[in-house]
C-alpha cells in the first residue's frame, strides 16, 4: 500500500496478472498480494480468507480480463457500468484495521471477497476512465508475457507491463525485419 492510501486499480493490475499466470494461484499467494496492497493480517487468516474466499477472488479477477483486455473507450464504460450496477453499493467512507478514512463500494463489511474486488476495481477503473477520458490500461504486447499494466501518466498509451517487455519486444522487432532486409 501507498502512504497515499489504497491503490486499487494496482491492486487489480497485480491480482488479475498473477492469477493469469496461475489459474489456480493459492490461496496463501493470493494473501501474499492483498498483503503488498495493505490488507491486514487479521484479514488474511484462513479464517477470513478461506479457500472459498481465493476462489471468489480468482473468479473476479478472471471476470475482470474482458474490461481489462478492452481497447474501445465507450465498450469499457459499458461493461464497467454493468460491473457497478451488479457489484456495488453507496459508497461509504471507512477507517479500520489502522488505515486511514477510504471509500468502499461494496455490499458492507461481509461482503465477500469477489464482491469487494470486483465493486473496487470497477469503481477504480470507472475514476481512471473519467479521469483521462480513455482506457489506460491494457494487456501487455510482448508475446508470451500474461501480466497486464496500468498507464495513468502523461505521454503515449502504453502497450507493455515493463520496459524489459517494451526492450525485448524491439529487439525481435528489429531482429525480425533484420531478417527480412539484411540492409537494415
């Protein structure tokens, strides 16, 4: 977590490539994740975040690939609107576990935790399209590479997850047409 709060939209960045790269990502590594976006311990107990709970979060994080992998800007806010219509609820402002005041979206505090991911995601993706008028995130383009990334500063959209996808996506770009004209 930030010292500005929480970062959902990374924390779907981060849940959504982890579980592309692993369908069946366990349940003590999915912990290990909402841990790095400030989830609490108390919250990441087998009892409160059971098996069932990883599953939940594994399907929501799956059923966020069709937003996440979307290019057309008016498509995305569709599919957004539909996600907040089904998943949340009037916002509220909350303050536990030592965290500062933030917004949560979803059905109250036993909501479970495809609720919770999929209201929070929506919401802060909805936020980032309103914000920068398009979609800034996106699958990465290297071939082979299953993460996603998040693009919310200045300058062209991106299109990879790292500069080391962007590098080695040149480098057989430039490889590849070396091959085709060896004048270049």
């Amino acid at each position: 977590m930030s010292r500005q709060g929480f970062q959902p939209a990374h924390r779907l960045i981060d849940i959504a490539s982890a579980v592309r790269t692993d369908p069946n990502l366990s349940r003590a590594a999915l912990a290990e994740v909402l841990a790095r976006h400030g989830e609490g311990p108390d919250d990441l107990t087998e009892a409160a975040f059971s098996d069932t709970g990883a599953r939940e979060l594994r399907d929501a994080a799956t059923g966020m690939y069709a937003i996440l992998t979307e290019t057309d800007t008016d498509r995305a806010a569709l599919m957004l609107n539909g996600l907040l219509a089904e998943h949340a609820a009037a916002p509220r402002l909350t303050r536990h576990d030592g965290h500062p005041w933030h917004l949560h979206t979803d059905h109250g505090d036993n909501a479970g935790w495809g609720n919770w991911f999929l209201a929070s995601s929506a919401l802060a993706l909805a936020q980032i399209l309103s914000e920068h008028g398009r979609i800034t995130w996106g699958a990465c383009r290297a071939t082979n590479c299953p993460n996603f990334y998040l693009g919310t500063g200045p300058g062209s959209p991106r299109r990879y997850c790292s500069t080391t996808c962007a590098s080695r996506a040149r480098v057989a770009a430039h490889r590849r047409r070396s091959k085709e004209d060896p004048r270049t």
